[in-house]
C-alpha cells in the first residue's frame, strides 16, 4: 500500500498555436516549479519506490503526447492521464483561441512504519 505525500498544481497556456500539448507540458512544468522532494535525493531506493500520478485537463485529450509529459518528470515511475478539462478561451475577432491547460502531480510512497530517514 502507498501513500500520498506530496500533490502540486499548475496551468499552462498557448496564446497563439492551440497546442494542447504545449499548454498541457506549461502546466505540469507550472506544478513542477512548486514541487521540492529533498526527500528523494536522500535515498536512492526511494527513486525506484516513488509513483507519480500526473493528470493533466486539456480540452482535446487525443492532441496530447504522454510519453513527452512522462519524459519531463524527474524521477519516479510516471502514469499519465488526459482527461477532458481545460478551457479554449474564446478569440477576439480575427484572433486565435487561447488554450489553457491544468495539471496535478501526485507523489505516493509505499507504507513504512519505522518512518523514511537519511542515508
């Protein structure tokens, strides 16, 4: 069993090429910028025993490349979900519609009672 020690948020926007996929890796960068696991530098196990949940909410899901998402994280074994989400602003006349994309990070652990400590 796991547990959840760490989730982080962000947004990501395209302001002129409606690349979903460019706002979708904004946002997971956005989230990253707010993520320090110190933790993880401590033990070199602890690389290989964090999962890291990534779900991302972009407006087309299919426009979306995960393994380019999975391949910005730094450490972890990465799942990656698009679900329907976002928001397409709409366009002024004669302008482009903004994409904006959110991200959630999660961070999970496998239980130890005796607690993690450094090496």
């Amino acid at each position: 069993m796991s547990r959840r020690f760490i989730i982080e948020m962000g947004s990501g926007s395209d302001l002129h090429g409606q690349d979903q996929g460019k706002a979708a890796l904004r946002a997971v960068q956005s989230a990253l910028q707010g993520a320090s696991l110190t933790l993880i530098g401590l033990d070199p196990a602890l690389r290989d025993a964090l999962r890291v949940k990534v779900t991302i909410g972009v407006q087309d899901p299919d426009a979306v490349d995960r393994a380019a998402i999975a391949a910005c994280l730094p450490v972890g074994q990465v799942d990656v979900s698009i679900v329907q989400g976002g928001l397409d602003v709409t366009p002024q006349p004669g302008g482009e519609p903004i994409v904006v994309a959110t991200a959630a990070i999660e961070a999970f652990l496998p239980d130890n009672p005796g607690g993690y400590r450094a090496v």
